[in-house]
C-alpha cells in the first residue's frame, strides 16, 4: 500500500509499534517518516495536520486474537475508537477502517453483501464489528469514515504471512510436496490479493466524499470464493508432484462465509480487482522458488503473527501486553515501513 500511494502522488507517515521488524520477507521497502507508536497511547496532538487516516493497525487474525481475547478488545476495538475520536478533534477528515469479513463469521452457504447481520465467532472478529459499530456514531459533516470489510489475504508482500490459507497451501506444497489441509476443506473462504486490498484503500482515500461517507464495503471480487478443498486442487495444478492430504480428526471449521463484493467497484468503477487465486498461487509459487523456502520457514515464528508474538515474550522483550520491555534496548526496532 505504502508504493501504490507514494506513486498516486500522496504525502504518507507512518504509525507502526514495529513488533514484526524482524519478518520482512525478501528485502527491505523503501521507508517513509513514521511514529514508532502504539495506537493505544496516540493523542489528538499526534494527528492534527492530517487530511485522512488509514487505520491499519491492530492484533491481525483469529488465532493471535484467541491469545488474549481481552487484549484483543483493547488495542482492536478501544484504542481504535480512540483513535476516531482523536482524529475528528483533530479535523482529520476521511478516517479508512481496515475491518473485516470475519465479522460475518458463521456465515453458511448464503452470498452475503454488507446488509448481511454480523455473526463473528471470534474475540478478532467482535472487535472488528464493535469499531464499525461505534465509529458509524462519529461521523457528521466534517468526520467522514469508511469501513472496508476485507476478505482473506493472499499474495506476496514484504511482511508476508504464513498464517494465511492460499500462502500456507501453497508454502506446503512447495517444501514438503504436501498440500496440508488443517480442516475438512468444506469451509468456505473469500480471498483477495494484498495489491486489490491496498487499490480498495486508495480508491476510497480518492473517492468524492458523498459515495463513500460512512459506508461499508466489502473487499475482494464476487468471483473469488472458494472451499478451502478448491483452493488445494488450484495449488495441486500450480506445485508440481504435490499432493493433498487432510489432517487426522479434522472436522468443519466454524468459521465459514461467502461474500458478494460488487458494491466496491459499482460505487467506485476507477477500482478494479486485478488477481485471482490461479495468478496469487503461481506468484508464491515463483517466490519461494527465489528465496529456496523450507519448512522452518513457514512453520516457526518468523512468519506467522501469534508464533512471533510468543517468541519475543519468551525472548524477554515483550511483555505480556504487548508492550516493549525496553525501548531503547530493543534489537528489533527499525524503521517501520508500514502506513496506519
């Protein structure tokens, strides 16, 4: 997101607590000024000067939400209407919510638009849903936010994630020759390129005001729902000599939704999904080519959110909430490179 709207001519600072400096996948973006802040300790004073906020931010899916589910609550939901209020004392006035189709959760067999009734079944979903909930209470004429309900990512990134279902398949595939399927593969799941999501940002940020005043939004493309079990045949045809296996005792898992994603791109045509899961699996696949990915890679605490989480605690540099122990000591700050 940071090159797409420093190419679209968009003066950025970022605003990241940098726990992941050391998960950079291939070599380093080009960096931006940034805060090395953490969202629940921004003030008013921090944002006056900004035209609009793209909130990021936050602990990023089910299982890191799982670890403390009233953590969780307090750095996704509270420090995140925190920040919306913050931004509108401080005239800020396009804030952009990175919510998220978990909040339909247990969502079945139905296509659901963003009319349909949240039904999250985890602590990172709820929170999700609480910020939409309390946030659409800030807008008025000069507070002006939307809310961007993105699907499942995929796609080669400089943080890239190993806990995300096409990454993962296709990193399994690639090491070991397995395709390992956690589930049942009935789960249904839509998916969306890190590059669509970061084009849905910029159109919003782009759009004329009116079209996108506290809406909502779906992110990714009707087309693009998949069962997990579809998502392995797709990987089977991209991985040469792989093969599927299920997990022993697996079952259904609860978390399962389709979502219809045309309000996007009717409401903002400049918007225009680009990927699908064929092209996402052919790029991992010629990306752990590159870099000779092995098991440890994919499977250890480098690349997956709540493994790392517990490695810097067990390392000592983390406290249990989420807080550096030592600022100036750290080993693991940088420069951060992501916007929020």
């Amino acid at each position: 997101m940071v090159p797409m709207m420093l190419a679209a001519g968009h003066d950025l600072t970022g605003l990241d607590k940098d726990l992941y400096s050391r998960c950079t996948f291939g070599p380093e973006p080009d960096s931006i000024p940034t805060l090395n802040r953490d969202i629940r300790d921004i003030e008013t004073d921090d944002l006056v000067g900004f035209d609009a906020i793209v909130h990021l931010a936050g602990l990023s899916n089910d299982p890191l939400g799982d670890l403390d589910p009233e953590l969780t609550y307090e750095i996704n939901h509270l420090a995140s209407v925190k920040l919306a209020k913050a931004a509108k004392a401080a005239n800020v006035s396009r804030f952009v919510f990175s919510s998220s189709c978990s909040n339909y959760g247990a969502g079945g067999e139905a296509l659901l638009d963003e009319h349909a009734p949240f039904n999250p079944v985890t602590p990172y979903g709820v929170s999700k849903v609480r910020v939409e909930q309390d946030v659409v209470e800030l807008a008025d004429s000069s507070f002006s936010p939307t809310f961007l309900r993105s699907a499942t990512a995929y796609g080669v990134s400089p943080r890239l994630r190993f806990d995300l279902v096409l990454n993962n398949l296709v990193a399994w595939a690639f090491a070991t020759g397995l395709i390992y399927i956690k589930s049942d593969g009935t789960p249904w799941r839509p998916i969306v390129h890190i590059e669509d999501i970061s084009r849905a940002f910029l159109a919003v940020v782009e759009a004329p005001r009116e079209l996108v005043h506290n809406e909502c939004f779906n992110v990714g493309r009707t087309a693009d729902n998949y069962r997990v079990s579809e998502l392995a045949e797709i990987v089977r045809d991209t991985v040469p000599g792989c093969k599927i296996e299920y997990a022993a005792e697996n079952g259904p898992d609860k978390r399962c939704y389709r979502v219809n994603c045309d309000k996007l791109p009717n409401t903002l045509p400049n918007f225009k999904p680009r990927w699908d899961a064929r092209m996402g699996a052919n790029e991992l696949y010629a990306a752990y080519q590159r870099v000779g990915l092995v098991m440890d890679d994919f499977e250890g605490s480098r690349y997956k959110r709540v493994a790392h989480i517990k490695y810097l605690q067990q390392s000592g540099v983390l406290d249990s909430a989420l807080r550096w122990k030592d600022e100036t000591a750290d080993p693991t700050r940088r420069t951060a490179l992501a916007a929020a």
